[in-house]
C-alpha cells in the first residue's frame, strides 16, 4: 500500500510538471504569437514602397517590433521619434551632410533663420573635406563674432557633446536656445597646438542683410561699401534700399563686401549679380537629371558702369560664390581677399506634412565659364591679400582692414 502510493503521488507530481511545462509553453507560444503580429500603436498609413524599390520592409518591421518589445527604458519607446528617427538616418546614408530631414522643431528653426531672426550666437555652421563640423562664417555683430570665432575654426564640441558624425540640424539645435544662456564651443584652429574653449552668451540674433556706408579714397574719390552678410528673405528690399542712397549720395565706385557670407537663396544670388551685369549668365546648373540650365541677368541694373571690386575670404558660401565668380568670369570686376569655402553644391528646401521638411541636394552650380567650385576648393582671388590670424577686432570691426584698403587703392 506504501508503495501504491508512493507511485501515486509521484505520478501527481510528474502531472503537475507536466502540466506547468505544457501551460507555460502554451502561453509562450501566445505571447510570441501576439509580438509576432503586434504593430505599433502609431497609425501607419500607405505602407507600400514605390513601385521603383523593391525593397523587402519586413525587416524594418521585424526591428521596430523587437526595440518596442525588449527596450530596457519604455518611456523612450516613442513612436514619433522612432519614424522621424528612422527617415533622419535614411536620408543621413547617403552620406552629404547638406541633405537633412528636419523634423517640426527644426524645421521651425531652418525658417526662422532665413526670415533674419532668431536666438543663438551667430555662426552659420558647415562642414569641410574631412566632414568634420566647421564655421562657415560668424554673423556680423554677434557673439560670436565678438569672441573671435573665424571661418574655417573646427567645432570639436558643444558644450560636452562631440561633434564627430554630428548632423547639421543637431549642431544647431545644440548651439541656438533662450537668451542669456551660455554654451560653450571647443574649438580647433589651424595652427594652433590645442584646442580652446570659447564661452558665448546667447542673443537675439537679427540679421540684416545689407549694409551701406562710403569711404573716402586718397585721392578724394567717394567709394560706395556694400556689405552683403547673406541672402534672405529680405535681402532684395534691403539691397534696393541700399543702391538708392548710393546713388543718390553720388558716389563713383562700388566695392561689394562677400566676406563671411555663408549663402542663402539661388534667386537672391541672381538678383544681386543682375545688379552689376547687363545680360548674359549669372550661374549654370547641372541638375540630378544631368541636364545643364543656366540662369540669367534678369533685370536692369543701376549700378552697372561703376567701377566694381569685390572682397571674399573664407567665410565666403553658396550664393556669395555665385555672384563673386560670375563678376570674375565675365570680367566685370576684380576679386580681392582669400580664397573662398568652396561649395558648389545647391539644396532646395521642401515643406513636408507635419510640420517637417527636407534640405535636398539637386544640382550643383558653375560660373559662366562652367568651374565648379567644389572641385577647384573655391573661388581664388584676382589679388589675394590675407589677413593675420592675430588680427585685432574689438565689437565685430576688424582693425587695419588691409582688405579692404586694397580694394580703395584699386578704385582709384
């Protein structure tokens, strides 16, 4: 009788097991089951690829269900940021720094900028042939031309962030915020054996596009100087604005100050080159397609017979390219300066549902004479005149501006 029931309760126990093994496996196989069928709480619409790909995207659906299953931290499992997350890195695999996916907040700030106001410390930021994250140029009369931050400086990093692999609209998120707060910059200029730290205090930036005033030459000569900081949305009033004071002050040579100019819009660029120029072509693009078209004067202009010297540096982008190598090219002018940035490349700007958006490269643009700035490493000067890096500037004004000086002595 022991042993009958010995047997007995063993053989209970063994059923329990069983049954416990058995049920766990069961309700494994229906947890497994519901994560395999699972899909994000995000509401996905028009899933299918173009017809054009043919790409299988259940892989991307595999991985996106195993990061919301097994991700430690659940409170960063954000639907939101994972699809703006996984359009940023696709568009990032091309591999050109200038196309970038801007989600709302950024796109937000790409527009503010380009409208001539927003809150930062003035730089307009790019990258050089090792992509590492460099000044483009320090806006005119901010903090961080005030500080001495030149073109050409490395950004090594913001505040503790490193800026290797660092996409454009993260630097700038980075570095813009509230006024009165601080960020730092490391930075890393050639030459130098270290890096430095440079402290900035956010501001209200306001940029104007278009600044006047007239020098006196030796020889009594009345020299109208334009500084020309960028090309924005009110570039063409300010500009406008500009040439009827000149003209009206009666002045008999023009010098056209590009330096620090990182760029702005195409047509901006056109509509200053069609100011000095009487016909003929302003810029050629070659676009994605392979097809040549070229832009043209557009307008007559009224300062067309002045004497014309142009002033470019480093800091000198884009659209400031345009103009200076079309007056170069056509012989309308003399360049006088530093070798210029050298970025050939043109990024349309997209409004995309959402608030968000994309800068895309589709075309690179040449002078009249078909050079292309990317491959040339920029537009070198008819008279090239470098400024020491030790030069002196206090509030923005370059002290013993032999630039400029040089481009009075020309005139005369």
């Amino acid at each position: 009788m022991k042993d009958l029931l010995k047997r007995l309760n063993a053989s209970a126990i063994l059923i329990a097991v069983l049954t416990f093994v058995l049920g766990w496996q069961l309700g494994q196989k229906e947890i497994d089951l519901r994560w395999k069928n699972y899909r994000p709480a995000l509401k996905v619409e028009n899933k299918l690829p173009p017809e054009s790909v043919n790409i299988d995207f259940q892989l991307f659906w595999d991985t996106w269900d195993l990061v919301s299953k097994k991700y430690l931290i659940k409170k960063d499992v954000d639907s939101e940021k994972l699809f703006y997350g996984a359009i940023s890195g696709m568009v990032a695999a091309l591999g050109d720094p200038y196309t970038v996916f801007l989600p709302p907040d950024q796109q937000k700030s790409s527009k503010e900028e380009l409208n001539g106001s927003f809150e930062g410390v003035g730089i307009q930021l790019g990258f050089n042939k090792e992509k590492r994250l460099v000044v483009i140029a320090p806006l005119e009369g901010t903090p961080a031309e005030k500080a001495g931050i030149q073109p050409e400086d490395i950004i090594v990093k913001i505040d503790s962030k490193d800026t290797l692999n660092i996409s454009l609209p993260e630097a700038v998120r980075l570095i813009r915020g509230p006024k009165n707060t601080e960020v730092i910059l490391t930075i890393y200029r050639e030459g130098d054996t270290n890096t430095r730290e440079v402290r900035l205090k956010r501001e209200t930036i306001i940029v104007k596009s278009v600044s006047l005033k007239v020098e006196q030459s030796k020889q009594g000569r009345k020299v109208a100087v334009i500084k020309l900081s960028r090309f924005g949305e009110r570039t063409q009033d300010e500009w406008n604005d500009a040439v009827s004071n000149l003209l009206s002050d009666g002045v008999q040579a023009v010098v056209l100050d590009l330096r620090n100019n990182p760029g702005g819009f195409l047509d901006g660029a056109v509509f200053i080159a069609s100011e000095f120029l009487s016909s003929g072509d302003v810029v050629l693009q070659e676009n994605y397609q392979g097809q040549r078209n070229s832009y043209k004067v557009n307008r007559s202009g009224k300062i067309l017979k002045l004497p014309l010297v142009v002033l470019i540096n480093k800091g000198s982008a884009s659209a400031s390219e345009i103009v200076a190598g079309a007056i170069q090219d056509r012989k309308r002018g003399k360049l006088v300066g530093e070798k210029s940035f050298g970025k050939g490349t043109i990024q349309e700007a997209e409004d995309l549902p959402g608030g968000s958006g994309i800068h895309i490269t589709t075309a690179k643009w040449l002078t009249p004479s078909g050079k292309w700035v990317n491959e040339t490493e920029g537009l070198e000067p008819d008279i090239k005149v470098e400024i020491p890096k030790d030069r002196e500037v206090k509030e923005g004004e370059i002290k013993n501006d032999i630039q400029l000086e040089k481009a009075l002595e020309i005139l005369e």
